[in-house]
C-alpha cells in the first residue's frame, strides 16, 4: 500500500459549540431556572457573564434574557457593553428563583445531555487504544519492571477489559495499577454535569479529574469547542477499604437537591482500581452481584432520586488490587469476567540491590555502599525473610530519619542497617 493510500487516525473527539439552545440538547426552561438561580446568588450581573457561568454561547442567552425582562422577570440596572446589559431580579423574578431553588441548589454549567455523553464515551473508548510496548516503558519509566512483568501487562491492559493484581504487601500492586492508564495516553472530554432524566447529575470531579487548559483560538470561535465539556486526563480512580456499596450509585445530596455521579460513571475512558480487594466494609459478593452484569456487557443501570433508572456506559479498565487469592475472594462466574489474573511476586536479589540504587540519591544519601546492602542482605535477609519492592525505600528512610535526628550527615553503615533492621522487621 502506497503512502497516500494509508488510511488516516481516527479524528480525536471534540465536543463542537453549539449556535443555539437545541443543538445544545436544551430547552429554553432549563436555562432559565440556572439564569434565575444564579442572580438570586449574585444580585446582578451581564449577560456575557451570565454566559460564561453558564458555558453557553451569547446569542442564545441575550435573546432568552431579553425574553424574561419582556415577561417582567427581570430588569436592566445598566448598559454593559456593546448590545448587552446588566441584570437583576424583578420581585416576580424572585419569588420564582426562590420556587426553583427548593428544587435543585445547582447553579453553573449547563448539562450535557446523558446522550450525548453516551456518544463521547464510545468515542473516546479504551478499548480503541492498542499501547504498545514502548507505550507500556513509558508510563512505567519510574517503577523497576521485569521483562516478564512487561510481557504479563501488556496484553493485559490491551483488553481494556479488567484484571486482578495479587501478591504479598509491598511490592507494588497499587504502584503498578496507578500507572495502567498512562499507557491509554491521550485526554478525554467530559461533561462538567449531565442531565438524566430530568436530574442534574454532576461528573467532573476534582478530587478524581485531571484538567487541562485549553486555549480558543478562532476569533469567531467557529474552532472552539463547548465548554460544558471539559479536557482532563484519562482518570485514574483509586477506592479502598473506603468503599460502600452507596458509592456504586448516584449519590442524592437532600441539603442542595443536587446528584453527583458514582465512581464508575466517573472512571468512564480510564482505569478504576479497586485497592486492597477483600477488605471493603461490603462482602466481595455483593460486588460481584451488582457488577457481574456491567462486567459483561460494559453498560450499567443508575438509578435516579426520583425513581427512574438509565443505562449508562461502563467503560474502563477495572483492576482489582489484593494481598489475597482471587479464588479465595469471588466465584468461577467473577473470574471469568476478570480475564487476567496476575501475581506481583517478589523481587530478585539483582532487582532488590537495584532498588537500593534507585532510591538512594532520590533520598539524598551521597552514594550507595555496596558492602552495606552485602551485609543487610547477608544478616537480615538470606534464610530469614523473602525481599520486597517496599523495604529498600523503606529501610533508607529509617536510616535518613536516624541522621537527621542525631544531626549527622545522611550516611550508609552496618550499624544503620542494624538499627533499621530493628524497628522495621520486628513484626515482620
């Protein structure tokens, strides 16, 4: 196949600025309650800046503003730019704010249609992305990975589809599952908040949620993008033993009448890593019956505050994080939609002494002393206890803590890795 016939990328998604309310997904009533809601907090303000808030375009909104100061819902308070005015709340304006208020306390983005997300899913799936070896070194560069390791992980992660991550404490299960979406690469767009059904339900989270600043370049903003979505890194989402079944759900704050999306809504197009498996405050059952179906088919069922329940995109890499046996945790019926099952086994010798020096200049010791590390090998370690990727860092640590304490330079002895030893094996 010649050059020119080679077929191009796929073109990346990019969520296109809508002229007017429909091409927004919007009805005009939708945008008023948001409009009302947010003067009743501010008192006043522009219609550009109303605009913004709101990441809709301007001409849409200065036609509904002049629509609600016909209907006496609001009125000028001054000129503020060029076909634009200042605004603010008739009495009958708030009186209706107040109404939309006890309703929902939301104010600021508009939602994006739970449609139109669906489409931004598919479109910027995992399961399109094929990381390559070299994808896979560069997202572990900071981490010592064995070949055999690489060879494990790759088409693991190239399934999109979920593994298991298994072995003793300490060396580097969650380390290895919080670089995964690295190799995935590229950003994503998602909705700041979706409507479902009639109920605003918030997504981007930035607890959860990597931004990325975006620069509009048109000058007429025909390139530009909308706003109601927002660029961010493919996410990385890490729950523990913190972890309830609520969590699965949309979560319905009573206070503010306002949803926030569970943690798998918001791992959609990135990795979700279910750390320390086994040791949730909820039986692994019953995570295996809410998620059997999801895991299969790749869509999940919300259910919503006012009784409806939508389907919904299940799209991530899931990884279960566990010191335990995966037989011992779930059914044969679990396992087998957990298609790879990969045991972090301890180090070698050779890759324990290069952790040692790996570590060493990253915690501000000015050399490693090879005969040091023959000896904590020699008397802590062969015939006594199995290596771990922890310990090195680990041990430095004791010892740096140690001269800082006693006001001497940081430094490697025998005595050192003695006194580490002490304090740190003495329930291991």
């Amino acid at each position: 196949m010649t050059k020119s016939a080679q077929p191009e990328p796929p073109k990346k998604f990019v969520p296109q600025a809508p002229a007017n309310f429909k091409e927004a997904g919007l009805n005009p009533a939708q945008v008023e309650a948001l409009i009302l809601k947010y003067l009743l907090n501010t008192g006043s303000a522009s219609g550009g800046q109303i605009a913004r808030v709101l990441c809709l375009p301007n001409p849409p909104v200065l036609e509904l503003l002049a629509a609600l100061k016909q209907q006496q819902i609001l009125v000028y308070v001054g000129a503020a730019g060029p076909g634009d005015f200042t605004y603010t709340l008739t009495d009958a304006g708030r009186d209706r704010a107040r109404r939309m208020m006890e309703e929902s306390m939301y104010v600021g983005s508009a939602p994006v249609p739970v449609e139109a997300y669906v489409k931004a899913v598919k479109a910027q799936t995992i399961t399109a992305k094929n990381p390559s070896p070299d994808d896979l070194r560069r997202a572990f560069s900071d981490l010592l990975i064995n070949e055999r390791m690489f060879q494990t992980l790759g088409p693991a992660i190239n399934s999109g589809r979920g593994m298991f991550l298994y072995g003793f404490p300490g060396n580097g299960k969650t380390s290895i599952a919080e670089r995964i979406t690295r190799c995935f690469g590229d950003e994503i767009y998602i909705p700041r908040v979706l409507s479902v059904e009639g109920v605003i339900v918030k997504l981007f989270d930035t607890e959860n949620h990597e931004a990325i600043e975006t620069v509009q370049t048109g000058i007429l903003r025909a390139d530009s993008f909308d706003e109601r979505w927002i660029k961010i890194r493919r996410p990385t989402i890490v729950v523990g033993g913190e972890l309830t079944m609520d969590a699965l759900e949309v979560q319905y704050n009573p206070t503010t009448k306002t949803c926030e999306g569970p943690v798998q809504l918001k791992s959609n197009c990135g990795t979700l890593v279910i750390d320390d498996f086994g040791r949730q405050r909820m039986r692994p059952i019953e995570l295996l019956n809410r998620w059997i179906v999801p895991l299969e088919k790749r869509y999940d069922y919300l259910q919503l505050p006012n009784g409806k329940k939508v389907q919904v995109p299940f799209d991530q890499l899931i990884i279960f994080s566990t010191n335990l046996e995966p037989k011992d945790l779930v059914d044969d019926a679990f396992l087998r939609r957990i298609p790879y099952k990969i045991n972090v086994e301890d180090p070698s010798e050779s890759e324990f002494r290069k952790l040692f020096e790996i570590m060493t200049p990253i915690l501000g010791f000015p050399e490693l002393k090879k005969e040091c590390i023959d000896y904590l090998i020699d008397k802590h370690y062969r015939g006594k206890r199995p290596f771990r990727c922890c310990q090195p860092r680990d041990l430095l640590l004791q010892i740096r803590n140690l001269c800082l304490y006693k006001g001497e330079p940081i430094n490697m002895t025998n005595d050192y890795f003695d006194f580490a030893a002490s304090v740190y094996f003495t329930v291991l």
